[in-house]
C-alpha cells in the first residue's frame, strides 16, 4: 500500500488543472528522458530503486505518439547490499492522448521490449563452504502499460508524468534460499513512477497556409449581364438597353398595338362595343410588356371646321385614355390624350358630304414610343 500511495504522489505533483489552450500538431521528432521510482515486484526480493531512461519518438498523429526508450535502474538484494542487480532494457511505446485541445492532456501507454539481468548471488554448498560471488546473467521479454499526463510548456519543452506496470518475462532469477536454485516465479511486475521531459528537434512545423477555394465558373443560366430578365445562354442579343421590349430570344421586338377599329359614330365620342374588345387586347399587350409607353392620339373625318374637329379629337382620345386608366394601366405609361383633328387622314376624301365622311378616318390611335 506504501508503493502505491507513494507513487500516486510523485504523480499527482504535476496532476494541474488542464488549462483550454489549442494544443497544434507538432509532429517534430523529439528526445525525451526523466527519471522515476522503480517499485519492485515484492517476490524479487529486492530493494526499491530509482531509475532513469533516455528516449526518441516521434508525434504520428495529433493523438498518437510512439516512442522508443532505453531504461536502467540498480536494485539491491534485500539479503546484501554488497550483491549487485542490476536491469536495463529498451522498449517500443505507444502513447493514445485525449482532450487535445487542452495544455495539459491525459494519456495511455503501452508498450513491448526487452530487459536484461545481470544479478550477483552467493551459493552456500554442502559442508558450509562458499565458492564466493556468483552471477547471472539473461534477459527476457517485458511489456508496458499505464497512464500518465503531458503538459506543454513552449514550443521547446513538454514534461510528462507517467505511472505503469512493466511485465518481466524472468523465470531464471535467483531463489532467496541462498543457495543458488532458481525461483519458482516465472515473472514479476514493477510499479515505475516517472517525470520526464521532451524536447522537440528543429523549428516549428509552419502553420499549414489554407487553400484558396478554387473559384466556381458562374453558369450562364444564372447570369443576365444586360439585367433585360433573359439568361445569358438564351440572350442572343446581350446588349439590349433598359426601355426596350424584349423576346425571348434577349432581343428587342418590335411591339404594335393595332387600334383598328377602334372607330366612331360620325361626330361622337362614346365607345361602341366593337372597340371595347380591340381597346381590351391593348390592355393586356401593355401589361405583357410593363416598360411599355404610348401616346393616346384622336383623329376626326374631315367634316366640320378645323377647330370643332380638333376639340372632337381630343374628346376622343380623352375616352380611350380613361379606359385604359380604369383597367390597370397606370398613367405614367401613357402620353396625351392628344387630339389631332384631321389634320392626320388615313384615307384622303373630298371636304363635301357625304365623301368626307370617312370612318376609318374617325379613330383614336396608341402609338409606341420605346
């Protein structure tokens, strides 16, 4: 119980609340070395010792480390100071850290290698006599496992603090009876307390430069550089100005609003129901095309004075301009209502009546200004 409250000590000294810090990857190989208690297995019988390793490795992974340590301690016999036992071995170690991102970060070790004995032992034979000091010498197969704890300390320095097991194959040590017979133990597991540092080799791995993106070829689906509401895989005509009336195709087409028959009674100014319908279909051309603009222009026959077809013109106009107002075509689309008279015939008829009497004459016009 000693053993292990003694050792619990030596590892808690540097047990410290793990302070948030990001821990980088540094995968720069690195010596390490340190120094510890050797608990000896109790059936050995021999003396506590301490001990020391001298270690290279390497940081594989952000959360694994393998290390390759030789080690050496120097028990006594517990039957003589003056007889020498002696271990040094070298093991492969791996070491699985948690909580990386964390200064001080908790481990798990294992690890298998191969110890060496060299133990000094006096054999007792028949009669009283004693040849003298006697020697052995092997070695055998050994294996780790324990935990421990790293906290980095710079970009020079980390220090570990370790408590394992080591297993030792040894089934020729010494019997304690004196006399030279080997024990009937067939191996024997020390307790090793350590603290230990490590220092990474060389500069500092560069901190990983972070790819640009590579840039993404915008679709031309998705793009309309001349903003006229065609993609620019179907836009045949990518320079189309804002105001024009635009296809399908990206090009202006050309838009009409035939008004024929929109007509009148001779010297009237009321719709008939004939252009109702013709004065709908302008209506729904122009709400088609919303960046439409029309003037709204009355005509007259050539009947009457100059000036009474003038105002008659203007009435007629007037008429069809507030029809297209109370369907739903804004005001600021539409240009007039202006009045021309006669002076604008389509059809040249004498001034006599019945010849002037011309309705295709007596109509009201939209003609498209964009």
């Amino acid at each position: 119980m000693n053993k292990k409250i003694l050792a619990a000590a030596l590892l808690g000294g540097l047990t410290i609340a793990g302070v948030a810090g990001a821990q980088d990857f540094d995968n720069r190989w690195y010596i390490t070395g340190g120094v510890g208690m050797n608990f000896q297995d109790n059936d050995r019988n021999t003396e506590d010792a301490p001990f020391g390793y001298l270690g290279f490795g390497k940081q594989v992974t952000p959360s694994v480390a393998v290390d390759l340590e030789l080690n050496y301690q120097n028990p006594h016999p517990t039957r003589s100071d003056d007889l020498n036992w002696s271990q040094y071995g070298i093991s492969l170690d791996v070491r699985k850290f948690f909580m990386n991102d964390r200064t001080w970060r908790p481990y798990v070790v294992g690890g298998l290698g191969y110890q060496r004995h060299e133990e000094e032992y006096t054999q007792l034979l028949p009669g009283g006599m004693n040849p003298g000091i006697q020697e052995r010498k092997g070695g055998n197969i050994s294996a780790k496992a324990g935990i421990g704890l790293e906290g980095r300390m710079s970009d020079r320095v980390r220090v570990r603090t370790e408590l394992a097991y080591r297993y030792d194959g040894d089934d020729e040590a010494i019997s304690p009876n004196f006399d030279g017979s080997i024990d009937d133990k067939d191996s024997f597991a020390d307790l090793l307390a350590s603290v230990g540092v490590v220092i990474p080799l060389g500069a500092l791995p560069a901190a990983p430069v972070p790819v640009a993106p590579t840039p993404v070829t915008p679709n031309c689906a998705d793009l309309d550089d001349d903003g006229d509401g065609v993609n620019n895989c179907n836009d045949r005509c990518p320079g189309s100005q804002a105001g024009q009336t635009i296809g399908p195709d990206g090009c202006p087409v050309p838009v009409t609003i035939d008004l024929k028959g929109v007509n009148f009674d001779f010297d009237k100014s009321t719709l008939r129901p004939d252009a109702i319908a013709i004065l709908n279909e302008a209506v729904d051309v122009m709400k088609r095309y919303p960046e439409l603009r029309a003037e709204v222009a009355g005509h007259t026959d050539l009947c009457g004075s100059d000036s009474y077809n003038q105002g008659l013109s203007e009435r007629r106009a007037r008429v069809v301009y507030d029809y297209l107002t109370s369907n739903g075509i804004d005001s600021s689309r539409l240009a007039g209502p202006n009045g021309y008279g006669e002076s604008r015939p389509l059809v040249p008829t004498a001034q006599t009546i019945p010849a002037c009497k011309s309705e295709t004459n007596r109509r009201t016009e939209l003609n498209v200004q964009n």
